[in-house]
C-alpha cells in the first residue's frame, strides 16, 4: 500500500514538473499564450491583446499607389508579428470612404477617436510615403515616416523614420542587394516593428 502511494505522489511530481518545463520554454511562458490571444482578441491575465488598424499612408513620393502598397505590408507584417489584433483593411477603408476623408496627411484627432470607437481599435498607424522609386542604375529607394497613435488619448506612442535603398542590404559583389521597392519597403518595416513596444 505505501509502495503504491509513492507510485502515485512520483507520477503527480513528474506531471507537474513536466508541465512547470514545458511553460517555461519562453520567458514565464506568456509569450505563446500572447501570440494565441491576438489571433483570438483576447485577455491572457494581465496581458490585454492590443488591436490596431493600419490607415492607408499618405504619398507624397510621385509614385502611384505607393501609400497603399507600404500599408499593405505593414498589415502582413503586423498580422506575421502575432503581437496584435489587426482590423481588416477593407473595414479601414470603408471608413476613409464614409468619413470623406481626402487628405490622408491630415488626418485630426478627433477621427482618429471616432475610427477607434466605430471599429474597436486602440491604436492607429498613420504614416507619409516620401521615397518610393526606382533609382539610377535600378536601385531602389524607400522614404517613409511612420506613427502609431493611441486612438482614445490621441497620443503617438511609437514613431520611427526610415529611409534605405536597396544598395545598403549588399554583402559581397552585389549579393544581398534588394532589386524592387516593394521588397525593400518590407525589409525596412520588418526593421521598424522591431523597435515597436506599445
């Protein structure tokens, strides 16, 4: 009978050691729990899942669309992240359409608060495409300044500048070099979430 006791209080050790291990194979293992509940809009304990919506960016580069475009990539991006709850663009751009909105670059506060309100998002990327081309010898070039503002507060809460061409990924005799804007606009966002902590 003790024989059998000790059997059952080794197994339950084993279970809850092998359970204390497998959580613990991330920083207090919050992080797969985090990545679970952006996909599914939920709260993880104290951890609450921001959800953000991503207006299409203002384009000042000449380039056709390209405001559109970069938008785009940070959506994948954002969604790729698992960081976040990310609103469906189509939604984004029915409000731009409802709201009138023209001017992407002037985009106030106060609509800032009402998309928030009308999709549920607490945060907001707006951002302004100044570079987006082709350069001499075919080389690329990307401009772009990009702002995430707290919908309810109306306050920037991460802004990052960045400008790269597609020389500057070249390791050795033109190996690395990034040929189209539109690889080099992720590229270039890929290194700009990096820096995102909200």
């Amino acid at each position: 009978m003790v024989f059998k006791y000790a059997l059952s209080t080794l197994a339950v050790f084993i279970i809850i050691s092998g359970c204390t291990h497998f959580g613990s194979g991330v920083v207090g293992g919050t992080l797969p729990a985090v990545k679970k509940a952006a996909k599914e809009n939920i709260d993880v304990g104290e951890v609450v899942v921001k959800k953000v919506a991503v207006i299409p960016f203002f384009n000042i580069s000449g380039s056709r669309d390209a405001g559109t475009i970069v938008a785009d990539i940070y959506v994948t991006e954002l969604f790729n992240d698992e960081r976040y709850k990310i609103e469906e663009p189509g939604n984004v751009r029915q409000f731009v359409i409802q709201e009138g909105i023209l001017n992407l670059g002037e985009l106030s506060l106060d609509r800032i608060a009402i998309l928030g309100r009308r999709l549920g998002v607490d945060g907001v990327f707006i951002g302004t495409i100044e570079e987006y081309a082709t350069g001499r010898f075919g080389v690329p070039v990307v401009s772009m300044n990009v702002r995430l503002v707290e919908s309810d507060t109306g306050r920037v809460v991460w802004s990052a500048r960045h400008k790269r061409t597609g020389d500057d990924y070249v390791i050795v005799f033109d190996f690395g070099r990034v040929s189209t804007p539109p690889m080099l606009a992720q590229k270039m966002t890929k290194e700009m979430l990096k820096t995102l902590s909200w």
